[in-house]
C-alpha cells in the first residue's frame, strides 16, 4: 500500500494491493501527483476477522514503532519503479474476544446488540490507538452471537481491548 506523506494537513490515500509476483500499479489524478510516499507493507488481511488497526499507520499517531513507519520511497510520474525485495513490515494475528458478565455467563447473544459495541485498542503501557464501533459488515463476518464472541486481527504484539 502506498500513501502520500502528509503535506499542509492533506491525507491522500491510494490503497494497492500487489498481485502474486510482487508487483502493483496505480493512478493518480495530475494535480494530487506527489513524488515522495510511504510504502506499508502488510501480511494478508485475515477473512472473517475485524481489522482494528488497518495500515496506513499514519492515522495511527500512538503508534511509533519502527515497523509501524512505513518505508519512504519517492516516485516519478510515468516512470517504473522497482523497489526490490520489501519485507513484510507488520503481520496480523486473529484473536478470538469472548464477552463474559464478571459470573462468566454469555453478555452479548443477541445479533442485534452487536451493533452497539464500540471496541477500544490499547498498547502495553495502557494508551488508547484506536476505539470503533463495529459496522453490520463486521457483525455479520465476525460475530459468534450463540458464543457471544468476535474475531479481530490485531498486529502481532501485546494489546489491551
């Protein structure tokens, strides 16, 4: 995935996916044409699981780990741009979140209600990077209402949700 870097405030996304061999191509209007970007580069986005923290990082502040920077590289309009071999820079796990009462009987079995969760991520030292509610597209992938569960996909690492 390549995203202009931030100027004046601007965030202009352009979301590529690679195809087998590595390689992707995009398009970009004349006037929002920048040179300089950063490349995101991601494991497969896991089915049947909410992404919490999707690239671009950017709109990620708290997060300031390395692989959470992205690589800068710099295009020139028309021209092909090999960029060799990029590692992957972050990889998703799936966690399966149970939502339990403090008796440990199921707290959320009806489809419905899932509708009004909000799910709020947190790093090892307790700081908020993300909280969302769940779209009616997540409910219907993600959601167990029988087991009062959701399937997220978190980065590899310690969180708190």
């Amino acid at each position: 995935m390549i995203i202009p870097d931030v100027r004046g405030g601007e965030h202009l996304s352009s979301f590529v996916e690679s195809d087998a061999s590595g390689n992707f191509l995009f398009y970009e209007a004349e006037e929002s044409f920048l040179t300089e970007r950063r490349l995101y580069v991601t494991g497969p986005s896991p089915h049947g699981a909410v992404q919490l923290i999707p690239a671009p990082f950017n709109m990620f502040p708290q997060l300031r780990e390395k692989r959470f920077k992205g690589q800068r590289i710099l295009v020139k309009k028309n021209i092909p741009l090999d960029l060799g071999d990029v590692p992957v820079q972050v990889r998703y796990g799936i966690v399966k979140v149970n939502l339990r009462d403090r008796n440990g009987a199921l707290l959320i079995t009806n489809i419905e209600s899932w509708r009004g969760v909000w799910l709020r991520v947190r790093d090892t030292r307790g700081r908020t990077i993300t909280t969302t509610s769940l779209s009616i597209n997540n409910v219907q992938e993600a959601v167990n209402a029988a087991e009062s569960s959701i399937t997220v996909a978190l980065p590899e690492g310690t969180w708190r949700i």
